[in-house]
C-alpha cells in the first residue's frame, strides 16, 4: 500500500510541475521595408511631342515583397486640365508608357508617385514640369513620299503639292528678297514689293526629302521680284533663297498660275507657269505659257511654250488654266481659258509635252475661224468666255470634266463641260452653276469633294468681288450636287469667325488639307501676299483657316496649327 501511494505521489508531482513549465515562442523579427527611390527619364526642361510623352520609372530600391503601385497623373497647367490618370500594380521596377494628350504648346506638369503595396507610407513622388516646344525639334516640312507616290499616280504629283497645309504666302514674304517700287500705287519706295502670290507652288525642288517653295513672281511697272527657289535648311531652319534657273532669266512679266507636276520621270518635280501680263502696265504685253523642266541634277531649265497659232493673235494673254488628264491617254493635258477662247493642247511623251496638233478650241468669237472640240466636230460656243480653267471629275463617271469660271453674270455663268470620252465635249453637255448676281464677282479656284457623303461630287468655290473703287475681298461658295446632276448654293456649309461682315484682301488659290491633325480636310488659302513686310494692314497678320466640324468649315486663327509660321510672323510683321 505504501509502495503505491509513493508512485501515486511522486505521478502528481511530475503532473504538478509540467503544469508550470512556461511556453516560449521565438520573437517576430520585423523586416524593414527599404524606402522607395526611382528616377525617370525626364527631369524638368523642354521636350517637344508631337502627341505623346514617353515616361520611363525606374525603382532602384528594393522592392517591397507584396509590389508597387505606380500613379501618374498629366495636367495642362495653362488651364489646370487633367489630360491623363493611371494608376497600375506591379512587381516589376520598371514601367514604360507614353502620356497622351501634350500636343498643343504650352506648360504641362506631370506627377508620379511611387507607393508600396503593404505600407502606404512608404511612397516617393515627384512631379515634372514639361514645357512643350513644337519649335524645339522642327526640322522642316517633311515630304510624305507614300502620299506623293499616290499622288503622282493619280494626277501627276499635282493634288500633293497643291494641298500641302504650309503658308506658303507668309514664307515668301519673309524669306524672298524684295524689290523697291519708285512709281505706282505702291511707290516712292515706302513700301517693300515682294510679290503678287498669283504663281506660287510647293515642290521637294532639291530632292532632299524637305519641302521648298517656287514663286513665279510678278511684275509692276518694269520692276519685279525674281524668279525664286526658297529651299529649306533643316540646319537653320530657315527658306534660303536659291536660283536654280540654267540662264540668267530673272522674272516673267506677271504669271498667273504655277502648276507642280512630274513630266519628265527624273523624280524632280518640273512646274508649268500659265501666262498673264504686267498688270501696272497700260500695255497688253502678253506672256506666253513656260515650262521649269528639271535637267535631273536640281538645276531646271525655263522655256516658252509656243502652241498657240499666231493667227489668234496671242489670246493667251488673259489665260489660266490647268494641266490634267482629260483624253486619257496616260499623259496630262494643258488647258487655258483666256476669255472668248478656250483650249486643250493634248499631253504628249516628248519636250514640249504639249501638242498644238489638232487641239481642241472652244470659242465665242467665231469670225475667221471654226472652233472644234479636237474631233473635227463644229462647237459653235460652247467653253468660251471664260478665265479660268480646271480638270477634274464633277460627276464620278472616272472622267475628268472642263470646270470654267467666269466673271460671273446671268449670260455667262459660271459651268462646267460633261467629258463624253477621250475628251470629247460638245454643247448638249454643259451644266450652269447658279447665279448669284453679285457684280464684278470673278471666279478663282475650287475645291471638288463629296462634303455631305451623299455619292456625289460638290464644289467649294472661291470669289473675288471687285467693288466699284477697285478694292477687293473674297467669299466661299459651296455648291452640293442633288440627285438630278444640278447644284444648289448652300452657305450653312462656311461659318465666318473672324472675317464675319468684311473679308478684305482678295485670296488666290485654296489648299484642302487637314490642317489641325483629326484626319478630317480643311479648307485653307493663300494670301495676295503684297508688302508683308512693311504694309500695317498686311493680311497675313490676320490668316485663317476654315476647321472642318460636322457639316460646316468654321474660320479660325491660322497660326494655332502652325507654331513655326507664327513665330516667323512675329519677325516680319511690323
């Protein structure tokens, strides 16, 4: 018995004392999160983008176990806009991307913060002041060569050079030398003649993959400003006046229009200059039409273009025209319309690449003469009275038309001649464009395109309104085709801005192109472009643009789309 109660006690004991025994666990070590540091890309200063800003982080710390958050957040500081917000997890220490939305000029501030996904306190920012300079990196006006081998398929190279959305007018202006007037309206040398912008043309004159300039020039009074090549230094970034002509010919009395257009396949782009006359002279001292024919190595060689019979007694005097397909044969055709008479000299394979062998005369003074469509038919009227001409497919049958303008009146309005084929045309095919009745209202040049997408072509027209004094101003026209092949004007299409009751300053020539970058074509225009320099009420300080949106062209300021043409504005404006 005692022996049992021993054992028993001695149980108890044991039990006792493992009751009492304390657990003891290990300490929690507590693992110091390193702070987060990153660097960019980008510090402070200017950086040009043309839409997006590329932005690289890069974490040089360890990184937390359970990742990051990456925030960043782009404001446009000129108007406290927030243009961009991500916020992104990860556990990779680097992140790339690019930030939308920095394409105007301006002050932009982008902000980062860096912040761990376990401890929230644990976070670096930063915030990057971006100034966007478009000026920074411009190199110049780059040619697009996919657009211009298109072009050159479809008409020669003509729509590419034609509807470049560059200001033309401001840069020859301020980069063309100019020529003091003694005498005329302009005179006693108070004023810098620079040019009459009647034949001016874009072209990649130098074949250096950069966009240059052509002027033709003007003539008053015996003095003219000569023959120009501005050609683009992308180093200074400046128009550098050249003359490229192999002969001493320095100015052509007053031409009217300068056509670009490749047609003698050396890939430098030739030009064909329609005649006019010198306007301040009281002489009719005619010009005839030339060729600037490129020799293939960036020189060009100038020559007249003798096709008109000398029994017509040099009516291309008062001529413009166009060059363009219209009998199809793959080469392009010269038409002039020179007030009763109007022609089509057929594009040929060889210099002077325009025949005058059977070509079609049109005309409304018939005496001692027959007028022909080129096919031996008898057209008695037909495209006479005209001063302008165009080639171009009004009613989508994939043949190009006679588009002519007129000074318009109810006897002679403005019209345009169906193609038959071949560049057949006779009077059962002529279509008026309504008349408005408006006095001395000349027209200059048009825009054909389908605005309303209804299928069929409709026409933008541009007038210059003579008044009684001599002054001038201009106007848009739209013309939308209907169903049965008749236009009707409607002007709910153009929105004036800025030039709302008066538009001063005759235009000559518009430019379709999509000049604020939503893919859509606006409708642009070159100035008369006379005196920049010095004249206070030089039209080139108020150049617009009219902004496709919706079913109308709304006029705005020029210079918001073009930052390098405002700053060269600032400098020559005085």
């Amino acid at each position: 018995m005692k022996r049992v109660i021993f054992v028993l006690g001695i149980f108890i004991l044991m039990v006792s004392c493992k009751k009492t025994e304390v657990q003891t666990n290990p300490p929690v070590v507590v693992v110091q999160e390193e702070a987060i540091k990153f660097t960019t890309n980008l510090d402070t200063g200017t950086y040009n983008v043309a839409d997006t800003l590329p932005l690289i982080l890069s974490v040089n710390s360890k990184l937390p176990s359970t990742g990051i958050i990456y925030s960043i957040t782009a404001t446009w500081t000129d108007s406290s806009k927030q243009i961009y917000k991500i916020d992104s997890s990860s556990t990779s220490s680097t992140l790339s991307l690019n930030i939308p939305g920095l394409r105007k000029a301006g002050n932009y501030s982008v902000s980062v913060s860096i912040t761990s996904k376990s401890t929230a306190t644990n976070t670096s920012n930063k915030a990057i002041s971006v100034v966007n300079n478009p000026l920074g990196r411009f190199m110049g006006y780059k040619v697009d060569q996919a657009a211009l081998t298109t072009s050159k398929q479809k008409d020669f190279g003509k729509s590419y050079w034609e509807n470049l959305p560059i200001a033309t007018d401001l840069f020859v202006g301020a980069f063309q030398k100019g020529v003091k007037i003694l005498t005329g309206p302009f005179g006693n040398g108070k004023y810098e003649y620079s040019s009459w912008l009647f034949a001016v043309t874009l072209g990649d004159f130098n074949n250096d993959g950069w966009v240059d300039i052509f002027n033709a020039g003007a003539a008053c009074n015996g003095k003219a400003a000569n023959l120009s090549f501005l050609i683009w230094n992308p180093i200074s970034k400046i128009f550098e006046e050249n003359n490229l002509i192999n002969s001493n010919i320095n100015y052509i009395g007053g031409p009217i229009r300068a056509i670009p257009i490749y047609l003698n396949g050396d890939n430098y782009v030739d030009v064909v200059i329609i005649g006019h006359n010198d306007e301040c002279s009281g002489q009719a001292l005619f010009e005839n039409c030339r060729i600037l024919l490129s020799d293939g190595t960036g020189k060009y060689n100038i020559s007249e273009l003798q096709l008109e019979p000398s029994f017509l007694h040099n009516m291309f005097g008062y001529s413009s025209g166009d060059v363009g397909y219209i009998n199809n044969d793959n080469y392009p055709d010269l038409i002039l319309a020179s007030g009763t008479h109007t022609y089509i000299f057929w594009g040929i394979s060889t210099f002077p690449y325009f025949s005058n062998q059977n070509f079609a005369h049109f005309a409304t003074d018939t005496i001692n003469f027959s007028s022909n469509n080129g096919f031996g038919e008898i057209v008695p009227a037909g495209a006479g009275d005209a001063y302008r001409a165009w080639a171009a497919d009004i009613n989508n049958d994939g043949k190009n038309d006679l588009l002519l303008g007129t000074v318009e009146s109810i006897s002679s309005p403005n019209r345009f001649l169906t193609n038959l084929g071949l560049g057949r045309f006779n009077q059962t095919a002529i279509t008026n464009l309504p008349v408005r009745s408006i006095k001395n209202a000349e027209r200059i040049d048009y825009i054909i395109d389908d605005l309303n997408g209804d299928g069929l072509k409709d026409l933008m027209a541009l007038d210059c309104i003579y008044s009684q004094t001599g002054e001038q101003s201009w106007e848009l026209i739209p013309y939308i085709q209907q169903q049965n092949g008749s236009f009707l004007i409607d002007n709910s299409w153009i929105q004036y801005t800025i030039n709302t009751n008066s538009r001063p300053n005759a235009k000559w020539k518009l430019v379709y192109a999509d000049y604020n970058g939503d893919g859509k074509k606006d409708i642009g225009y070159i100035d008369s472009g006379i005196m920049p320099t010095l004249d206070p009420n030089n039209d080139l300080k108020k150049k617009t643009v009219l902004i496709r949106t919706g079913n109308k062209f709304i006029e705005q300021d020029y210079y918001q789309f073009d930052p390098y043409a405002k700053s060269i504005l600032s400098t020559i404006i005085k």
